[in-house]
C-alpha cells in the first residue's frame, strides 16, 4: 500500500466519507499540501460537530433517566 492509498485509508478509519478521503488523496498526489491540510481541518471540524451532537443525544438519554429514576421512587 503506498502513501496515497495509506493516507486515504487513515481518513476513512477516521469517518471521513470516501469522496472526501479520495479529494484529499488527489491534493497530497499533486503536491497541494497547504489544501491539503486545509481540507483534513474542515474534515476535523464535522467530526469534532457529530461527536457534540452524539454527547448531545447521551445527554439528553441521561437526562431522560434520571426523571424516570426520580418518578419511581
């Protein structure tokens, strides 16, 4: 596996959808490294908003709980 195929391999591993994976592979291929990095940060970005959203939802479960723990008693 060369270094494209590594590289696009680790960003689907980490969520990121294959067209997105694959874009950044074609800007690390060409050299464009500077669009490179700035499109793996905006990828970081949408990761870092689904995790706020998941421990959102975990939240809100928590939440859900508690007040049917509390009515049971």
């Amino acid at each position: 596996m060369d270094t494209k195929e590594q590289l696009i391999q680790g960003l689907s591993d980490a969520g990121c959808s294959m067209g997105a994976a694959e874009q950044i592979g074609i800007l690390y291929e060409t050299g464009n490294y500077r669009e490179m990095l700035h499109q793996m940060k905006v990828q970081r970005c949408t990761l870092m908003e689904q995790m706020h959203e998941s421990q959102r939802k975990v939240d809100r479960m928590d939440f859900l709980i508690r007040n049917q723990e509390k009515q049971m008693k």
